[in-house]
C-alpha cells in the first residue's frame, strides 16, 4: 500500500480554505527542529505535543437545548465522514486511526474496528461514507487512493484500489441503487463502481470532466438518474455539469466502441461570477439543484427549467467563532461545505467557519442555523496576548454530518467529538414578515417591517438582529432608533423598523435579503425576495 504525503497546499488551499490563521499539519516542521513527542500509546502519538490540543480536542463535550455531543472513547481519531444506518446507529470514519466506529443513540455507546491492514501512523482524510442494504459501509480514503468495504455482519475490512495517475483524491460517495458513485476532486472524474465485485477483479467506469485541469466537486443524482456536479478552478469560478449516464450507458451497451463521446451526454451550465468554490451540491424535492459555497457565506439555487441562479447568505459568524484578537478579520464569512435534503424537503449544511448546522426551508424561505457549543481556539483568533487561550472561542472543525429523520449528527474533526441537532426542539423566537417581497428601482429605499416574537416562557438575554444582503448594491438599516441588540421579553413580540435601500448602480433582477434574530445557540430567520426593475 503506497502511501501518499499530504500536501498542505492542497490541503488548507483547497479543502479547508482557512484565511485567517496559518496552520500546520504534524510532520511539517522546520529543517533541523526536532519536536517533542511524549509517547503515549494512544493515536495522539502522531502528533508532536505542541499539536495535539489543536488536533486531539481542547475540551469536554458540551451541549444546548438543541445540541448534544459526546466524546470519542479512543483519543485524537479526528473523526470525519459519518453516516447513518436503518437501525439508527451512527457511522464515522476516523482520520487518525483508519478505523470505522459505531455509535448506538440509545444507549449512547461507542465501538471502534480496528483496521487490521492500516499502517502504523496512517493519516488519511475520509470525506465520503455511505451505507448499503446488505449492511456493509463504503467509504473514501484519500492518502492511499482507496475505497474500503466494511461488513457490519462479519465486522471485517475490504480495500478496493482507486484508479489513480498519481492525482487522485476520491472524496464524496453515495451508494445509488446498485452502483456506487465518487467524485475524484483533483482527478477531475466522476466514478462508478460495481459493489458486487471484489478486490481481486475491480472494474471502474470513469467519466472526466468536461473542463480540464480544474476540480470535480460533490455530485447529486435527480430522480432521472442525471448526476449533476461540478467543475471549478480555485478562486476563478467553473461550472455546473448534468451528466445524462442512462443515455450514455445505454448507447455503450448498444455500441461496439468501448467509449463515446462524452459531450454528447452532458449539458454545461455557466456558475456566477459570485460562485467560487461550490463543493456540496444536492437535488431538490423540485428538482432544482442547490450548492453551497466554500469561499463566502453563500448559497446557490439552480432551476434546470429557467437556467437561472439566485443566491442566498447565511448570517454573519459570531465573534466567539474567529476571536479577532489581533483585528486580523475584516469581513468574517461562514463558509457553507456540504449540502443535503431531508426527508421534509428542508436543505442541511454545515457551516465551517461558523460552527453551525444549518436547516433552510425552501417552501417558508426560512433558515435556522444551530450553533455547535465546542470549540478549539487553535482554528481562530484566539490568544489575547497573554499566551492563554480564550474559553469558548474557535472552531470544532464540523466537516461532515448526517441527516436521520428529524436528527442530524455531525463530527467535530479537531474537538474529537460527534454530535447530533434535534430539529424537533421548539425555537425560541419566531420571525413574521409584513410582507414576503418588496419591489425597487435603482436609487431607491423603501420602508420594510418584521417582527421577532418570543415563543418560550422566558425572557432571552443578549438577542442580536440578522440584517444580510446577498449584493453589494443592496442595504438594509436600523431606523427609529433600534438597537441591534436587546432582550426579547417572552410577552413582547418586538417590532423591528428597516429601511432596504438599492444603490445607483444595482442590476435589475431577483435577490434575496435575510432578516432575523440569534441567541448564542440559534439564529431563526427569514428571506425576503427583492425585485430591482
């Protein structure tokens, strides 16, 4: 098993995309410093210790009234990809360890399969897992240019060989009827396999993509068995790809040519100069495909009928995310990574730069965004000076989650937790709208109203307004007098004044605003729809 080193260009660049803090992977160190390593026993080891409160966890689990998290046994396992089986049971791949673990909700226990065939010190990013109906448990490894087959029956591990030229990384992967499809972000393909075959014959059907030297993101697959993906090149923008494989499957079967032209199954569909980085991407109950946005705090509806774009934004991240200890963040952003669908149509993201899980509804155009209480100051801004890190500041480095019913579990990859949202908690605010649109033209500024109403029996101390706008041209303001902060009274809805202005220069079109409030646990608000003639 060739091992390959992990670039940390590729890494922070690509992938983690983080802006405001330099970071080093363990092993990257300077010519001729020797770090120091207490040894332990314990996967901690392949850390020297002056890294291992960044990369092993900085706390006990934590919870709210609508979080709860529990800690991983097994020390400093950076647990990643994390899925959910029929029975309830949690599934996560662990970077640290090469091992799968099992979490049981009702009893709230872990188990952890040792990897008899991972090499000692192995490190591999896992972003992709999914889970078969005949009970075994397909996951990426992106160091050693894998697949792994894990048989929850038999508790045994199969390694199937990724087809690689030396720059493969296969990333996101979902088992869809009966093939399995990855995406190989930097091998620019998209790849099926056959989940009945094993290790000794693997065939791979590989499709690149249509745009050369760039990336392939995440994928979806619309109820036409069209997968949609998509291609982009780092802060330069791409595009978004159907790929028509029933069409293209068939006419192979039907051809006696081995491969077919592969422009003649695909339709191309320009991303918005405002798209930069779309790595999740998921299919709609409509049938429209949404993306989230890695390098902003955006994302992105595409309707297939209309080819149309419209962008949305998630709130501002609290302070407690970056610190800003030294003023280093100008413009804080939360930066959406992966998106799916729930079995209510409502879309989830995970928010990195927020701490957040986030569930938009697209029929109310209301998001709530749940905040994730742990978090390692290591990721932010977070020493005041005085070499003592700040408590309750950083980031939990929420890479992956998955949605069970009205539950979402989520791992912590740098708190070395796992956690779950339960969306069925009541929230404690409402947002009413006096109207869902509003109409302007260039130059103009128009009066808009809303109204934060309490829903529990309490009063809520230190509510803060959610006022974004998705474009530079448009702005939202305070009038009367209103504090951005206040206490919410449980028998006094609190009405809010805006005024939504569009500038000289704004462009006609569709736009969307969000209005709303948070607490330091969640953020409950609304979109209005802004028409500019």
């Amino acid at each position: 098993m060739k091992k390959k080193a992990i670039i940390i260009t590729i890494f922070f660049g690509f992938i983690l995309l983080s802006s405001t803090i330099m970071i080093t992977l363990p092993s990257i160190v300077p010519e001729g410093d020797t770090p120091e390593m207490t040894i332990t026993g314990t996967p901690a080891d392949n850390f020297p210790d002056d890294q291992r409160a960044q990369f092993c966890g900085s706390g006990d689990a934590k919870s709210t009234d609508y979080v709860q998290e529990f800690s991983i046994p097994t020390t400093c396992t950076n647990p990643l990809a994390i899925v959910s089986d029929y029975d309830g049971n949690v599934w996560f791949a662990q970077t640290n360890t090469g091992n799968l673990a099992k979490f049981d909700p009702d009893t709230e226990t872990f188990t952890e399969y040792d990897n008899p065939s991972w090499p000692q010190g192995g490190r591999s990013m896992m972003w992709g897992i999914d889970y078969a109906p005949d009970g075994t448990v397909w996951y990426t490894d992106e160091t050693y240019d894998s697949v792994w087959k894990f048989s929850t029956i038999d508790e045994k591990y199969e390694r199937l060989s990724y087809p690689s030229e030396g720059n493969s990384l296969p990333q996101k992967l979902q088992v869809h009827g009966s093939q399995i499809i990855v995406n190989d972000f930097t091998g620019n393909k998209i790849t099926f396999l056959d989940p009945t075959q094993s290790d000794d014959n693997v065939n791979y059907l590989s499709i690149p993509s249509p745009i050369d030297d760039s990336v392939t993101a995440d994928f979806a697959v619309d109820e036409n068995n069209n997968v949609w993906f998509t291609n982009w090149l780092f802060q330069q923008g791409g595009v978004l790809v159907k790929f028509d494989q029933n069409g293209y499957f068939d006419s192979v079967a039907n051809s006696d040519e081995e491969h077919l032209p592969l422009l003649d199954f695909i339709e191309i569909y320009q991303l918005p100069p405002e798209l930069l980085t779309p790595n999740g991407s998921v299919v709609a109950d409509d049938g429209t495909i949404w993306l989230a946005d890695t390098t902003t705090s955006y994302f992105f509806n595409f309707d297939p009928l209309t080819k149309v774009f419209t962008q949305y934004v998630t709130s501002d991240p609290l302070p407690s995310t970056y610190g800003n200890q030294t003023g280093v963040v100008k413009t804080p952003i939360s930066r959406p990574y992966w998106i799916e669908s729930d079995d209510q149509g409502r879309l989830v993201f995970n928010a990195q730069t927020a701490n957040n899980i986030s569930v938009m509804d697209p029929k109310s155009q209301s998001l709530v965004e749940y905040h994730i209480p742990s978090k390692n100051p290591y990721w932010g801004d977070c020493d005041p000076g005085t070499g003592l890190m700040l408590a309750d500041c950083g980031l939990a480095q929420i890479f992956d989650f998955a949605i069970d019913g009205e539950k979402i579990w989520f791992t912590e990859w740098v708190e070395n937790n796992i956690g779950v949202v339960d969306t069925s908690v009541p929230l404690p605010l409402e947002i009413q709208f006096e109207s869902n649109s509003i109409t302007l033209a260039p130059g103009e500024t128009k009066h808009f109203n809303f109204i934060v109403s309490p829903k529990s029996q309490k009063d809520l101390l230190g509510v803060s307004l959610i006022l974004s706008p998705t474009h530079d041209f448009l702005n939202v303001d305070l009038v009367k007098n209103s504090p951005k902060s206040f206490q919410l009274d449980f028998d006094a809805p609190r009405p809010i004044h805006t005024s939504i202005h569009a500038s000289e220069d704004a462009i006609s079109g569709t736009y969307k605003i969000l209005l709303g409030a948070q607490s330091s646990d969640v953020a409950i608000s609304k979109f209005v729809t802004v028409t500019i003639e």
